[in-house]
C-alpha cells in the first residue's frame, strides 16, 4: 500500500496532533485497485462457503430428523440445529420475564443465556421477507460474514500487504469450525465487530473503538478480552507521547474506548438483572450448561488435562502449552501483527481459559483468533528473509484449487507497482525496507502453506460437521 510523499511544509512543521493511520476507506492506492481487492476477498469467501455449503448437503443424509428440523432434513433445516433454536426462540417470543426452574426448585436452561443483537437482526429480516428463522438466521450469518471477511482482510493488509491478507482469510474461511459461518448462530455478527474494533484501535481511532465495542456486549461475550486489548493499545500510544503529544481530544477518546469495553463487559448481565429481577440472572443460567450448575475458573483444565496425559503429564502439558502460545505470539513469527492483533491473540484464549470448561464448543470459540492464520502461514515474521523461488514447489489440490486459486493469482501476477501487492505502508515496514533486512514472505511459500492449511481445514470440517454438528438423539455434546 502506498501512501502520498508529504510536503516539507507539513513534515517539518511540528504540531500537537498525533500521526493517525489513514482512514478506512483510504486503501493506498484507486478505487479500482480498492474494489479489486475487496471482490478478490469476497470471491476466496464465496469459495469457501461454496465448499462448506457442499458438505453440509451431504451431511443431511446423514442426519436423522429431530425437533429442530422438522420431519425433513435438508440445507435450510439442518443450518437451524442446535443454539439456533435458543435464537429462534428469541426472535419469536421474546425472553421470560423469570428464570424458569424444575418441580424441586432447580434452575433450567433459557434464552437469558444468549446475545440479544443476532436474533433482534434475523427477525428483522424474517418480518421483510416472511422467511423462516433457519433461512434468514443462516442468509444473515452468510451475509455477515462476507462483511467480515472484507474488513479482516483490509485490516490485514495494512500489517502484513495485501497477498498474506487475502491468503490469511482463505485459511480462516476454510479452518474446522468455519461452517458456523452459514448456520444460524451469532458468530459471524460478533467477529466483524470484534475485527472492526481491533481495526480501529489498530489505527488509534479511539472514537470508533468505543462506540463499535459497545455494540458487542450485545453480540457476544467478548468485551472483556476486548478491554484488555485496548489497554494494550492506550499503553502503547501513550509510552509514544514523548514524539507524538497526546493532544485532549485524543486523550479523551483513549478514556473513552477503555470505558465502552468496561461498559460493554456489564451491558448484558446488567440487562438480565433488569429483565428478571435476579441480580445474577446471567451468570447463573450460564452455569446451568455447566457440570454441578457451577463456573469454575481454570479448575476443569487442569482436570482434563490430568485425565489426558496423566496426574504428573497433565499439569507439565498445560504449562508448555501456555508457554507456547505466549511465546509464538510475542516471538518473532507474530512482530508484523502489532500489539494490537497480537494483545487479541493472548487476551482472548486468557478469557476463554477462566470462563470456559473444555468441551466440543472449544473450536467454535476460537474462530474469532483469525489473527492467528497469518502467523499459520508464516506471513507475520518479521525479519525472515526472501526465499529463492527456485527452492520451493507448490503441490496443489484439487480439492482445495478452486478455493485458493485467486490467492495463487495474486501471488503471482501482481507486481511491485501494483497497489494491491504493494507491502503496508507503515513506520515500521518502512524502516526495514530502508534497512533491506526485511523482506516479504515468498508468494510461493505462502501459497504453499495456504494449500497445506486449506486442505486440512476442509477435512477437518467434515470431521467436525459429521462428529459434532450431527445431532444423534437423545442427546449429544454440542458443536
């Protein structure tokens, strides 16, 4: 991405302002080149949706009818399975006004336990077109998620240039658990949020960060991890005062991003307290999926842990998966993410460790870490230099060719002058070009692991379609 010379004028001349990333629609180059690269985005999506959209029409040969699909099973009922039924409740009748309980006084499952915004959406769409739940829950979930897709791969471009971008979306929309991007659940609504928000505290826009972050304490419980991350991104700007002033404006919209998260954090609980009277009307009917209606804190880890790899194994594997994690994220092959992406990739599982007990929804909740695909495909390391092309040969698929056909286009085709292949153009990148330290990945390195990746998402989704998507009555775990 390119970036207009600015004159000596400006650049000398010395203000209180502080230097902020072009805005969103500013994508370093023309319209066309603009356009170009969202419809390049859109297409590997559309592929990608393809492809699961295939497997989910075979899966129905494999589901038996249940409540939730009614006595025929096909592609606009199997998409309604599962938590799609707590939604449809809710954009049908509502949420109770108390908590509903057993004959011996125990608390059971209800709609209090899910987002309002998803379900409020869907039934705006099945008032307009008179579609079922399952049909306007899965469009809006499809739809949602293409828009997601455009502003994950825009943000990307800006770190790490528009080929790893575009290859970092494929892998995402083909990862294991990805189907949840067509089905009638919430999760498509909350990642274009959650990646609008990271967007805009990526380029200090404070403003937009906190009005953005106040809309996902109605999507989806992510504002804590949210707030730890604009913490990061306050810390890190201000420890940058010295050469770029903090004017007030700026300071107050820094103020103001960290009190949203907070905000968004308390807006649900806050409105099952409102809504049935009981103080802790949300926290208690999460419990209620829970083992013994309780929420324990880290505890389960380490219990499955101990019961996978031993009473001495368990807790050595939990330690050297965390070290791990924390130190791909803070290493080198994560540098080209910023510490904003890379605060998501730490605060997020972090959350999820202290309020999740390990289960078959695990895979479904790490969809939101799409920062991690760039580092999948060695796209975020900075430092790591040219590789000869000569050395590298990319085996392609046929399975996965139509689905990474356009990456390998651009990987290829595009030239230096190119806007869409031209690196970001930010202080960092620009340093190190300066240096010549600093090289792009190969494009046939990245599409390389583009396919390896790909490959094993779309046979990783038929796994997890077929293992967990699949209801087997009369009960099951769910996806």
């Amino acid at each position: 991405m390119t970036a207009p010379a600015a004159s000596p004028s400006s650049a000398e001349r010395p203000t209180g302002r502080s230097r902020r990333s072009p805005r969103p629609l500013d994508y370093g180059g023309s319209w066309s080149a603009g356009g170009r690269f969202v419809g390049l985005t859109l297409i590997v999506y559309a592929l990608a949706r393809g492809v699961s959209a295939l497997l989910l029409d075979v899966l129905t040969r494999y589901q038996v009818p249940v409540g939730w699909t009614g006595p025929r099973v096909d592609y606009l009922t199997i998409v309604g399975l599962w938590d799609a039924g707590w939604y449809r409740e809710i954009a049908e009748y509502g949420y109770p006004a108390t908590l509903p309980v057993d004959a011996a006084g125990q608390l059971q499952q209800s709609p209090w336990a899910f987002y309002p915004l998803f379900p409020f959406i869907t039934k705006a769409v099945m008032t307009v077109s008179g579609w079922t739940f399952a049909t306007a829950g899965s469009t809006v979930a499809l739809l949602l998620g293409g828009v997601a897709a455009v502003v994950i791969a825009l943000q990307l471009r800006e770190r790490v240039g528009a080929r790893v971008g575009v290859a970092s979306v494929v892998v995402w929309s083909t990862c294991a658990p990805s189907p949840v991007l067509q089905v009638a659940y919430s999760e498509s609504l909350a990642i274009l949020l959650l990646a609008l928000v990271l967007w805009a505290l990526q380029r200090e826009n404070w403003w937009a960060a906190a009005g953005l972050a106040l809309f996902t304490g109605l999507a989806r419980p992510i504002a804590v991890p949210l707030a730890v991350v604009a913490l990061v991104a306050v810390a890190v700007r201000l420890r940058e005062r010295a050469s770029r002033p903090v004017a007030r404006a700026e300071g107050s919209g820094m103020l103001a991003s960290l009190v949203a998260c907070g905000l968004a954090g308390l807006t649900w609980p806050v409105v099952a307290w409102l809504g049935t009277g009981v103080p802790s009307a949300y926290t208690d009917t999460m419990a209620t999926w829970r083992a013994g209606q309780h929420i324990q804190s880290l505890t389960p880890w380490v219990g499955i842990a101990r019961y996978v790899f031993g009473p001495t194994g368990g807790p050595v594997a939990l330690v050297a998966i965390i070290v791990l994690l924390i130190g791909v994220v803070t290493g080198p092959w994560a540098s080209r993410l910023g510490p904003v992406l890379r605060a998501w990739c730490l605060a997020y599982p972090a959350y999820l460790a202290f309020v999740l007990d390990p289960g078959t929804s695990v895979f479904r909740y790490l969809l939101p870490l799409y920062p991690w695909a760039v580092i999948a495909i060695d796209g975020a390391w900075r430092g790591r230099r040219e590789v000869s092309a000569s050395r590298e040969r990319a085996v392609v698929a046929p399975v996965v060719a139509p689905v990474v056909a356009p990456v390998a286009a651009l990987s290829t085709r595009a030239s230096p002058a190119d806007p869409i292949a031209t690196p970001p153009h930010d202080q960092d990148r620009a340093a190190s070009q300066a240096g010549g330290a600093d090289a792009a990945p190969s494009p046939r390195r990245v599409w390389r692991l583009t396919v390896a990746w790909v490959t094993l998402g779309i046979a990783t989704q038929w796994w997890w379609l077929y293992e967990l998507w699949r209801f087997v009555p009369p009960s099951d775990f769910p996806p």
